[in-house]
C-alpha cells in the first residue's frame, strides 16, 4: 500500500494516475474529500492533513511506500519533520519526498531553506528516502493562461534560463520511486530538455498556438502588486520573490538528466506541454 500526501495538487493529480495505471494500491491523505472526489474520482482515503499527526499516523497504518509533498507554508519543515517520524515508527520501506531544485539551508529563498530543512529530517529518520528536486514546473504557466491568450507572458524572471520541468515528469520520476527500489537513497534533479528565457518561451507559444505570445518582464514591485492584487498572503507573497529572485540569479538554469534515470525516457519538451493544454491558452 502507497500513502499519497498532496494528492490533490499539480504533482499529486499525475501521480494519482501513474499509480492506477501501474494498478498500485494506493491510499491518499486528504482535508477535503469532495474536492479530491472531483479532482481525481473515487479513490480510498483518509481525512487529515500534515499538521494532524493523528490522522498522519492513521494514513499511514499498513502502508508500505509514502509520497511526502505539503502544501507551500512556513511550517511545512515541522510538518514535514513530524511526517518523516511518523513513516519511521509505521516502518515505511520507501519515502519520497518532493522537494524543490536548489534546496539549501543557507539560501537567501525561504522556500528552498524549509525543503533543505525538511531534507535533513528526512535523512535523519532513517527510513529509506529518494528525494526529488524538481525545477519550476511548465503547468505555472496555466496560472497565466488567461494573461496567454490576450498574447502576453507575464514573469519576473528578466532573460534567466530556467529548465522547467513537466508535472507528468516528476509524477512518473515519483512512480518509479515509490514502487521499486532503483532511486533508493538518490537526491535527483529533475528539469526539462532545455532551459528558454521567458523571450524564448513566449515564442514556443506562438509557433504552437499560431498567434503571437511575448513576454512582459515584471519588475519585482509589479509582481508584488499583482500577488497583492490576487489576494495573497504577505508571507506567500515575500517567499514567492525571493524564489524568483534566485531563478533571475541563474539558479535554475542547468539542464538535469533526473528524468532520464528515473523514467528510462527524455523529459518532455516546452512545446508537447503547449500542445497538450492548448485549449487552456486557446
């Protein structure tokens, strides 16, 4: 039995189905059953999320294989922390936590320095980990689809190179970990085939979509405006840029072969993602 943490999120959704593909038995932990009814149709679960250790140690009876991804909080190296404990008292043979590329508990970015601090928990409770580092996900772009289709790519990342990876990627990376044992004890770096400017991706939207796309470079104060403006949290809000502030620092850019030896298979390119969520951007 595999315990699924994060089901519901854009990582969780594709791992769901790998795993009903592979026909393993699975399990999710979930604070909103209806939601995850909808989003991924009837599968077993249990009610809780990471900061009841409760109902951790309830999803986690009779289970064999874990997937760990929290939301994004500043608790989630405690709750993380409290996770890995937990796995280790129900004697987990596998965890795999998702994590984030260039984790680092010395990083200006908070959210690099609360996956590196999860990390560590992880290693230190001693049940047998992959962890996996994947560079921002290419489904960021749904965020913007709305801004896409009037033809603007808005970012603020300026001309930095990022190695964006699929979502179906790192969920068939996850797959592999969670139900064999070739990742055991591996920290993989999972990316795309290459690694465009925001210049260059807004141009592979208008070669597949068929009507110009260009990019909008956002200054930092213009972004904080907008994730105002949408109603995030200042703490969100201030974690969010900083990350961003690392990828225009070049943090992201080099290309990872972490798919290719967990999947067997090349990662899928920029230009089959704008393909297949066209009617998103259309």
């Amino acid at each position: 039995m595999i315990l699924v943490a994060g089901a519901t999120g854009t990582v969780g959704r594709h791992l769901v189905l790998d795993l009903k593909t592979l026909r393993a038995p699975f399990r999710i932990l979930t604070r909103d059953p209806e939601k995850a009814l909808r989003l991924l149709g009837p599968v077993d679960h249990v009610l809780g999320d990471l900061s009841r250790p409760e109902a951790v140690a309830r999803a986690l009876d009779g289970v064999e294989a874990a997937f760990l991804l929290s939301a994004l909080d500043p608790e989630l190296p405690a709750w993380e922390a409290g996770f890995a404990r937990a796995a280790r008292r129900a004697g987990l043979k596998r965890l795999v936590k998702l994590s984030a590329l260039g984790a680092d508990a010395r990083s200006p970015s908070a959210i690099l320095r609360w996956h590196a601090e999860a990390e560590e928990e992880v290693r230190r409770a001693g049940t047998p980990f992959t962890l996996l580092r994947p560079a921002p996900l290419d489904q960021n772009f749904l965020g913007n689809a709305a801004a896409i289709r009037r033809g603007m790519l808005p970012a603020s990342l300026g001309s930095a190179r990022v190695a964006m990876v699929d979502a179906r990627d790192v969920a068939s990376s996850a797959a592999v970990a969670l139900t064999t044992s070739a990742l055991e004890g591996r920290t993989l770096t999972l990316t795309g085939p290459d690694a465009p400017t925001c210049a260059e991706a807004a141009a592979v939207f208008s070669r597949v979509l068929g009507r110009p796309v260009t990019h909008a470079d956002l200054a930092p104060a213009e972004a904080r405006r907008a994730m105002a403006a949408a109603g995030l949290p200042a703490w969100m809000t201030d974690a969010l840029l900083g990350l961003a502030e690392q990828l225009r620092a070049g943090r992201a850019e080099t290309v990872a072969d972490g798919v290719l030896e967990a999947t067997g298979r090349a990662p899928i390119p920029l230009e089959r993602f704008v393909r297949d969520h066209a009617a998103a951007f259309a």
